[in-house]
C-alpha cells in the first residue's frame, strides 16, 4: 500500500521535533503537525532554559541516555552552527539526609566526574547570599550546563525542515484507532476534511497525550502544574551579598522535602527563575488552573526571603507550565500494542536533556520496526503501570 507520508508526528515539542528531525534526516517521508503556534507556551518545551545534570536521578535506567545526551546536544551545534548549551556547574544544597543530597551522594546515581562535595564554610564562601542551615551540604556537578530551551526548540524543528519534514502549526491530530493497524495509521488532522495515511505515527503529545489513546492507556498519565517565578536581581552590582546563582547551572535547595530550583535566565541575565520541582497533579489538562493565585505568588515571596535574605525581593512575572506524569515517574516509548504507532512520552520533568537522543532512537525504531534494549524500562507493560 502507499501511503501519503512514512510517519506522522503529533506534537512539535522537543520530543517531537526531534523525531521529525531524525527520520527525515534517514530520508523517511515525514508530516509533523502541532495543535498551536510555533512558539506557544503552553507544553513542556517552552522558555528559556533546561537543565543538564549528570546526576542521574531517574535511576540507571536514565545512565546510558544522559551519557549521549551532552554529544548529541554538541552534533545539533555543530550542524546547526548555533550555540544551544553553556556549560556552569549546578550545587545542591540540603541536609545529609535530605531526599536531594541522598540522592545525589548515591554511588549509582552519579556519573563519577565532576562532583565535589562542599561543607558549609565552602558554602558561605562561595555563595554568600544564600542562608544555609547549620546541617547543609552542597554537591557541586561541574559537569553541567543549561540548554537555550526555545532555541533548542527552534534549531531542530530548522533542521528536520531542512531534511526535508514537512511542519504544520495550528493542526490538531488525531488517530483513527479503527483504521490503523499494524503496518498502517490513520490520522485525522482537525482543520482539514481529509485524513491521512501513515506507514506509522509517533505521538509526543506532552500532557495533552491521554486525549489521543484509546481509553484503557489514558489512565497511565496524569499532568503535572509547575509554576515559574522569575525575580529581578536589582542593587546587587558590587554587594557581597550578591547571590551567585548567576555562575550557575541551578542552585537546587532541599528545604524539609520541599525542593526548589534557581535557575539564571540566559535571555535576560539580571532575571533569575524559581519553581518547585513538584507542582499539583491533575488528570488531564483541561483541569489545569492557568492563573497563579495571590496566595502562591506570596508564598513564593517569603520562600524566597527565607533563603535570600539580603537579596531584594521583585517578583517581575510568572508562568505556568504542564508536564506528564506517570505512576511509577517513569517515561514511556513504547509500541500501542498491535498498531504501528509509537507513543513518546518523555514525562516527570527530565526529558528536555535527552530528547535529541530519543529522538534518534524513536526514528531508528520505526525504520527497523524493532525496539531496542535499552528502552526496556519504559515499555508499557510494566509493574509499575500495571
Ligand atoms: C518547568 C519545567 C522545567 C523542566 N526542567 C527540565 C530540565 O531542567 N531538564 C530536563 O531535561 N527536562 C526538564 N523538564 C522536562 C522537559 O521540559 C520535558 O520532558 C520535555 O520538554 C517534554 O517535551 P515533549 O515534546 O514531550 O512535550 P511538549 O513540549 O509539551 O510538546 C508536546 C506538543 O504536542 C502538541 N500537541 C498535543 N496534542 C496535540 C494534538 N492532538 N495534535 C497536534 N499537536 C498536539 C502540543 O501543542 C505540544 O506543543 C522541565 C519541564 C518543565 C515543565
């Protein structure tokens, strides 16, 4: 059978874009379709930065995939010859114990170069701003970086187009489940009478992908609200008690199992951003709420007052951002049993780094038709779905 395109791609996040990059770069006919702008906010790939850390806190499912992801990041540069990743050190700072530092001083979870451990005078010193309680260490990661997110974002969909994808923006998909097969996919695009068909599809709809799996999958998912609160560091020029976030990748705080993330802003440089790594979990993303409560935005003033207290405090903008969830925190790529169409979902808030990786691997399992090993552990049927 013909079909009009070898692969459908439904949702031009990073994890999309990447698809598409790599299947048209292995000479695949490729349509990849997003249900909104080029540039909206509303997914999980949007902003200014990522992280890229080699503390593999997913576990050792994770190892293999961050050991490629910095090369694979440093290919895109080169064939795009665009600066996408900036090197700086990330410190986690918590108590011994803390779920963070625990972690991170677990010999499995760390890639052994590049970690340094700092006692708190190595703390005070180097990062005089910050208030650290009497029981805090750091681990410094000097192996880390921070990606230009949306230019990343914008450097792959350029080059899957220049491999030849085809893009569309403002196009809804969906997949007629009744039509497709194992050797063949039909896929109905919203603002067009027609439908398509694929030799296969891949969907890498961020936390809208339970409104396109037929029912029993859709209960594997559940969308996760993080909001972004970006603060100005106005007045500090020569003050010593200037944070020194701004030489880092992230400074990462484990405040009794409350985990914040402060993140420099690369666009703007005087702006620096804070998020909890767990925000609130919702079924599906119609459930969540856009607007960013009084009440939040104050508590995000006194956090930020308890751990910066000589830093001044403006509170310039917020956002909120979805990523998915699975039970068991876990990403899943896998096969939709008995169909050709590959489900991608890079979800629990670490995906961003890998993505080009994935990618590659996602493209290589729709031309051979086979799954490799090492994507074993998000398989659809596992315990920790089940
Ligand atoms: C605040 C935040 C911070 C993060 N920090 C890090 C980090 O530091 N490091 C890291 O590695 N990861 C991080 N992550 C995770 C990472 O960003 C995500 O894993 C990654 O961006 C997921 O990309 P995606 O392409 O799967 O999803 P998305 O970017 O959400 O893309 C999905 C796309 O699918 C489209 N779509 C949905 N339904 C349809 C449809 N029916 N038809 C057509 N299009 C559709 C959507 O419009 C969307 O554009 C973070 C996530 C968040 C939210």
């Amino acid at each position: 059978m013909t079909h009009d395109y070898d692969c459908v791609v439904i949702g031009l996040g990073i994890l999309g874009s990447s698809v598409a990059h790599h299947l048209a770069a292995a000479g695949a006919r490729v349509l990849a379709v997003d249900r909104f702008s080029r540039s909206h906010d509303l997914g999980s790939s949007s902003g200014d930065t990522r992280i890229v850390q080699h503390l593999v806190f997913g576990g050792s499912a994770y190892t293999s995939l961050l050991h490629r992801a910095l090369g694979a990041w440093n290919e895109l540069e080169r064939e795009a010859d665009e600066r996408l990743f900036f090197p700086k050190p990330a410190l986690l700072v918590g108590p011994e114990n803390s779920q963070l530092l625990s972690l991170a001083l677990r010999g499995d979870s760390r890639d052994s170069k590049g970690l340094r451990v700092l006692g708190r005078p190595d703390l005070r010193r180097l990062h005089p701003g910050v208030s650290f309680t009497p029981s805090d260490i750091g681990v410094l990661d000097e192996s880390a970086g921070l990606l230009w997110a949306h230019r990343c974002v914008e450097t792959v969909q350029r080059l899957a187009k220049e491999h030849g994808a085809q893009l569309r923006f403002g196009v809804r998909a969906k997949v007629d489940w009744s039509r497709t097969t194992r050797n063949s996919a039909r896929v109905r695009l919203q603002n067009d009478l027609a439908s398509i068909e694929a030799g296969s599809v891949v969907i890498a709809a961020g936390s809208w992908v339970g409104q396109l799996l037929p029912r029993t999958l859709r209960r594997i998912f559940s969308v996760e609200r993080i909001v972004q609160y970006w603060f100005e560091d106005d007045g500090f020029e020569d003050s010593e008690a200037r944070p020194n976030h701004a030489q880092l990748t992230t400074l990462m705080l484990d405040r009794t199992n409350e985990l914040h993330a402060v993140v420099p802003s690369l666009k703007q440089p005087h702006l620096h951003k804070v998020m909890s790594a767990r925000g609130q979990s919702v079924f599906e993303q119609a459930e969540v709420e856009r607007t960013v409560s009084i009440s939040e935005q104050e508590s995000i003033r006194r956090w930020h007052s308890r751990n910066f207290p000589d830093h001044p405090r403006t509170l310039k903008r917020f956002a909120v951002c979805t990523y998915t969830t699975t039970a068991d925190d876990h990403f899943v790529i896998d096969h939709v049993p008995a169909t050709s169409v590959v489900l991608a979902s890079a979800c629990c808030g670490r995906g961003f780094k890998v993505a080009p990786v994935l990618g590659r691997t996602i493209a290589s399992m729709i031309t051979t038709g086979r799954s490799p090993a090492e994507l074993e552990p998000f398989r659809l049927q596992r315990p920790g779905l089940s």
